[in-house]
C-alpha cells in the first residue's frame, strides 16, 4: 500500500506541469487560421485606405449646382466654361486660357489683368474653362496629356472659334500645351506656356540636371511627385495621411514661395468668393489626379518635339522667372535650348507668379498676338 501511494503522489505533480503547459500554447492550425485572418483584415484595410473617395459631380444628387455655361464633349462628360474680353462674334484674337494647379475658369489671370485697352484696340476674346475634375467640370477617369488636348479642341469648336486660335497656359496649365503642340498643332495659330511645370521624368532632360532640380524642392514636395509618378495609385492616401507631411503645395505653404510670389499674393485680389469652387468635387479628382498625370510616364517627350508651326504660320513662347521656386529655371533653360524654335523669355527677380505682375498680360498678350518685342535672355 506504502508503495502505491509514493507512486501515486509522484503521478501528480507531473500531470499538473503537463496540464498546464498544453494550455499556454494555441495548437499549430488555430495560429495560422488567427494570422491569416489578421492578414487580410490588414489588407482589406489597406485597400480601403488607399481608395480614392467617389468624386461629388456638380449636378448629381447632392452634388454642387451648376453656375457655369457648359458645353458636352462627344464621351458625355461636361466642360464649364468663362468668356472674357471682346465679344466672341466679332473679336479678331480669340484665346482659351488653360488654368493651372489647385485653380479655376475664374483664375484667367491674362483675362483678368489685361488692360481694356489692349481688348478694345486689338478685339482680343478669351475664354477660360475648368479643367477636368476642377470647378464644374465633370471628372475623366481616363485623362492623358492627349486628351485633355482634345476636350480644347473640342471646346474651341462647339463655341465656333474658328479653324485656328491661340492658347496661353499657366503654371499647370502651362504644362498641358505640351500636349496641345503634339496632338493639335494644326489648330493652333500660337502659344504662350507661362513657367510651365516640368515634370522630372521626362527622357530628355539631362539626369544630372533633373536630379539637381528635384532636390531643389522641399523633401515633403520630392516626397509627393515621387508618388505620384512611381505610385499613382497611392497619391490620395500618400497626401491625406498624417504619418508624413504631404505637398506642401497642396498646403498652401509660403515656404514654396520666392519673395517676389510673396510680394505678388499680398497685393492680389481675394479668391474667396470662388475658391471653394476649385475643390468641390474631392481633392482627389482635381489635384491629385492632376500632379499623377502630370509627373506620370508620359506617352511623348515634349523635348523632342519638332516643330509645330515648319511654315511659320505660328509661334511658340515660354516665359520663367529667374526666382521661380516651385519649377526650376534650369530646366526651363533647357528646354528652350533644346527646341530652338522656341522664343523663350526669362525675367530677372521674378518667380512663379509673374503673370499676375501688373502689366504682364498685357506684355505677354501683344508678344503672342502682334510679336513685339519683350525682353529676353
């Protein structure tokens, strides 16, 4: 009896230890099932996370009214637009004015700041228009440089402006002329590119010399041009997280500003009874789906562009100040070295905002219409 009872007191503590230490460990398949399981709800997550909100179409159902004229392209999509200046029946110039980032149809700073003079002497007429997504335009999901070249064109025949008429971009908008030489040269009588936006990306800019250029930015602004060109489908969530600091042009940052642009902004007009207008529609659809598409891969070089105008039935000017701090003047230089078809204006202790400079429009009008002479480097 002695014996089976130090048999059985030994038994016991053995199987308590065992008890307890198969508790404390999940069995191999409950530890699996428990990680896939949290790998996809991460997932499903993230995915939604990076999904870019449904775009608010002006028109729709709780979307923002309709203030604007707008004219419907061939795809069904709409373009709202603004007329300026001479009266379109019986002007002699007509120009459409193509907006630049985080802007609108009532940010045609050649309209708005162009002497009355210069439209009753000359008969100038100038529409503006809200670019894809901004204002009262409706959104296109499937824009390209091509085609937004086309919805001008477009534009320019449902108003009747005739078989050729002039073009003048700014900033952004500067950048979409690119596509406009390329796809509808045969439209256009002229252009005017005012510091158009360059994008890094582009084969024929030297390495070494979009390289210094990119880094000349804040880090917060290589941050986003990079993701918009390598990572486009992340350029929402990369720019509405809060882990990291996003454009700071989208911000509205004065750091991106040379002190000329800071001169320039305390003496413009105030853009509050419209500026809600530029983003109605979701941040998404107007600027980031414009800083994709603008620092993309694009489908043409605009540094290997030939000449559009062989017969000189028109010209081609791009105007940069020498302090412009959100594109760099050094690749503006470029490029009109590159395509000597160009008449390329420089101007000394200007930056980024130098359209807006008093008399400006006026300059930059008469050079595009009439060819006078405007200083240059």
């Amino acid at each position: 009896m002695a014996a089976a009872k130090v048999a059985a007191a030994a038994a016991r503590p053995h199987t308590r230890r065992a008890t307890e230490s198969s508790s404390s460990i999940l069995p191999p398949g409950i530890f699996k099932a428990l990680l896939a399981v949290s790998l996809v709800g991460f997932l499903a997550w993230a995915y939604q996370a990076i999904q870019p909100p449904e775009p608010n179409i002006p028109g729709s159902q709780g979307g923002p009214p309709i203030t604007a004229p707008r004219i419907k392209l061939r795809d069904g999509r709409h373009l709202a637009y603004k007329e300026h200046g001479a009266p379109r029946d019986t002007a002699k110039y007509k120009i459409i004015f193509v907006h630049g980032f985080d802007s609108c149809r009532h940010d045609a700073v050649i309209a708005t700041g162009l002497s009355q003079s210069i439209i009753d002497e000359l008969g100038v007429y100038i529409v503006s228009f809200d670019r894809p997504g901004y204002g009262e335009s409706d959104p296109d999901p499937n824009r390209t440089p091509k085609s937004i070249a086309l919805d001008i064109e477009e534009l320019a025949d449902q108003l009747g402006l005739g078989a050729r008429f002039y073009l003048v971009g700014f900033s952004m908008g500067g950048q979409i002329l690119w596509g406009c030489l390329k796809y509808i040269p045969h439209r256009l009588a002229g252009a005017s590119l005012l510091a158009p936006v360059v994008n890094y990306w582009w084969p024929g800019l030297p390495s070494n010399l979009s390289t210094e250029a990119y880094y000349q930015q804040l880090p917060q602004d290589q941050w986003a041009v990079r993701v918009a060109h390598y990572l486009p489908w992340l350029a929402n969530w990369w720019n509405t997280q809060k882990w990291f600091p996003g454009s700071s042009v989208v911000a509205h940052s004065p750091d991106v500003l040379s002190l000329p642009d800071k001169i320039i902004i305390s003496k413009r007009p105030s853009r509050a009874e419209y500026e809600v207008q530029v983003r109605q529609q979701g941040e998404y659809e107007s600027l980031y789906r414009d800083m994709t598409i603008g620092f993309g891969t694009w489908e043409f070089d605009p540094t290997a562009l030939e000449n559009p105008f062989p017969n000189n039935e028109g010209t081609v000017h791009v105007w940069h100040g020498d302090q412009d701090l959100l594109v760099p003047v050094t690749l503006q230089r470029f490029i009109a070295q590159r395509l000597p078809w160009i008449q390329y204006y420089e101007l000394p202790e200007t930056g980024h905002l130098f359209p807006h400079a008093e008399e400006m429009p006026d300059l930059i009008v008469k050079k595009l219409l009439l060819g006078e002479t405007a200083s240059s480097t």
